[in-house]
C-alpha cells in the first residue's frame, strides 16, 4: 500500500508490524521521508517511536509511558549501572528494565555520555521475564542509527565506507555505527557491499587498487547478508554505489557547462566554444552511431564524439583528447534538467555530443 497525502494519523513504529501496510521496501522508504523526513533525526525519531519529548543529536530526554511494547524504544534514566548491566528508572512501569549488555570495556566512556546526555539512554524491549523487562540499548542505538541511513538512502546522500577486501561480484566493506560509537567509543561497524560496476564512472580494469582506500558512496538498500539458524539472528549488509555519488556530481559539472553552452549560441557570443580535457573509455560502430566515448578528466562526464568510421582506429581507450560541447541530445518533451526547490538537480535529461578540437 502506498502512502496518502490525507492520511489522518501518522503512521508509527507498531502500525508497520503488519506486513500488509507497505507490500514494497521502496513504499515504506518513501512514505518514511515524504512523512519524517522534513523533521530533523531527533525528532523524526520521537514521533516515530511515539516518545513524548524531544531527541536532538541523540540527546535523550525522559518519556513517561504506561507500558512497553516489544520491539519498541523508550528512552529512560540510568538507575544504576555496573558490570552486571544497567537498571532504568521510568515513571509508570512498575516492573523492573534491566539491560544485560556488558560495557565493561568501555564504561568511563559511557559513564562520560551519561553525564552529556541527563543520564538517560535510548534502548529496545527484547522481552518480559518474570516480571522484568529486558532490554537492549545496543539494538536501541542501532536503530537510531538505521534510520539516519535509510533517510539518507532516499535523499541520496552519501556517506564514507571503507573497502576492505575483494570478492566475487564487487567489494565488501564496512563504514562505522556513528550512534554506538558516541555511546562506548568503540568502533561499532556494518558491513557494506559496492558491487564492482558501481566502483568507477565507467570501467574498472584495476579493481585490487581500491582495497584499504576510504570512499563516499550512496547508501542503496538493506539487504539480509548472512542468518544465523542456531541463534535465530539474521545479519543486514548495506549496499552502496559510488558510481552512483559520481553521475550526481557529474550532472552538477554538466548543469554548468551546458549553460555556458547556450551563450556560445547567443547573437552576442564572440569566443571560442570551451576546450575540455578528457580521455576516450570506449568505442562504438554500429548500424546507427560510430564514434567514442569521451570521459572528462575530474568532471565524470561521459559523452559521445562522433567519428567516421574509417577513423576508429585512431583512438583507442585511454587516449587523451581535448572536445568541446558540440550539442546536447534531450529526451523529447522533457527538460534537460530537473530542479527541487533548493535549485539541486533531482534528474538529468541530457547527454552531451562532444566535437574534437583540433
């Protein structure tokens, strides 16, 4: 079911439960960032969860609430915290929240986030044993941490991953838990997968060089990675592209040069059309088109250079060239560029035909 602009009541963490709201990972993504996504994570993260106050930078803040609902997060005070685990004090809930978890490791630094943060974490119900709540403040964090990707998943911004081994098919990497992080100090991390064409703009043919480097890719989807039977725990992967990050800065770079473009077509313009630097990535020679494909050197623009046929065999891939703009092919009744409100391009409809200078 999609979402409706009318809906009279938000809908909240316990409506999505039932399987049968969102039958696509993609409606519940949209409904997510049409409805919260305006709001900051804070409090976005508040009405959400139906907490009652406000939680700015994961600043947490006391909830009064008449009971618990498992899989929820509540915010509470630290009662007492040991190497046992920690006790939560909430107004209304008579039974006992216990957290289990260890932070042994790291306890001066959890004991330092207490003290920025009025003594009060954010965790997930597990379970209800013997009149005790059991509780997770790791699940709590990570969720809060989840929700901050899985907006930026829709808005298409990107966040840093590090590539640490090849395998079959692409990259696996990992990029830090930011919310865990703040809470231990410890660096808490998610696996992450680039699948190996969404390395580069184009083609890769070195694809160990990428191994222990740090890259900004756009976060895409969750997927499940790996299940464990025994323990009944399944493991998420988050798959990203670079090549993704890299077309949208390329589309910025080609906004640009396709309105300088229009000057050199005015009465008016007296220069030369502007010379590029690029580098031919392919070659193509079909019934229709026969030319090259001319990547921009820093700018991630690729475009095709019509060449004759009996000149193919002048160029090939990695060659430097120098092109200037010579027209641009735009989808029929559609604007070259599409634009939000804050004037950033959300879809490009143009490819540039580049002319060789010289």
């Amino acid at each position: 079911m999609g979402n409706k602009k009318n809906t009279k009541k938000l809908l909240v963490a316990k409506d999505l439960d039932d399987a049968a709201v969102f039958t696509k990972e993609r409606d519940r993504i949209r409904y997510m960032s049409n409805n919260y996504g305006q709001m900051s994570i804070g409090e976005s993260f508040k009405k959400f969860y139906e907490l009652d106050e406000d939680l700015e930078n994961v600043n947490v803040n006391v909830v009064d609430v008449p009971d618990f609902e498992l899989g929820n997060c509540y915010i509470a005070e630290v009662k007492e915290i040991d190497k046992h685990g920690i006790t939560f004090d909430m107004p209304g809930i008579k039974d006992e929240i216990i957290c289990k978890e260890n932070f042994n490791g790291c306890m001066d630094h959890v004991q330092n986030y207490l003290l920025n943060h009025d003594n009060r974490l954010l965790f997930e119900v597990r379970s209800h044993e013997k009149g005790k709540y059991i509780v997770s403040v790791i699940n709590g964090m990570y969720k809060l941490w989840k929700h901050a990707i899985e907006e930026s998943i829709y808005k298409k911004n990107a966040i840093e991953v590090h590539i640490d081994s090849l395998t079959k098919g692409g990259y696996l990497c990992h990029t830090s838990i930011s919310t865990l992080k703040e809470l231990t100090g410890k660096d808490y991390t998610h696996s992450v997968f680039i699948p190996g064409s969404a390395i580069v703009l184009n083609i890769e043919n070195d694809f160990e060089r990428w191994i222990d480097e740090d890259v900004l890719i756009i976060p895409q989807k969750f997927v499940e990675f790996r299940t464990n039977y025994r323990e009944g725990v399944v493991e998420n992967s988050l798959v990203g592209s670079r090549k993704l990050l890299l077309q949208m800065k390329g589309n910025i770079h080609l906004f640009e040069i396709y309105n300088r473009y229009l000057l050199t077509k005015s009465e008016n313009f007296k220069a030369e059309p502007e010379s590029l630097q690029g580098h031919v990535t392919g070659i193509i020679n079909s019934g229709k088109k026969t030319g090259v494909f001319v990547e921009l050197d820093g700018m991630y623009i690729t475009g095709l250079m019509p060449v004759d046929k009996m000149d193919l065999m002048n160029f090939k891939p990695g060659d430097a060239v120098t092109v200037y703009p010579m027209d641009f092919e735009i989808k029929e009744g559609q604007e070259p560029f599409v634009t939000n409100k804050k004037g950033d391009i959300i879809r490009c409809n143009t490819r540039v035909v580049f002319g060789l200078v010289g």
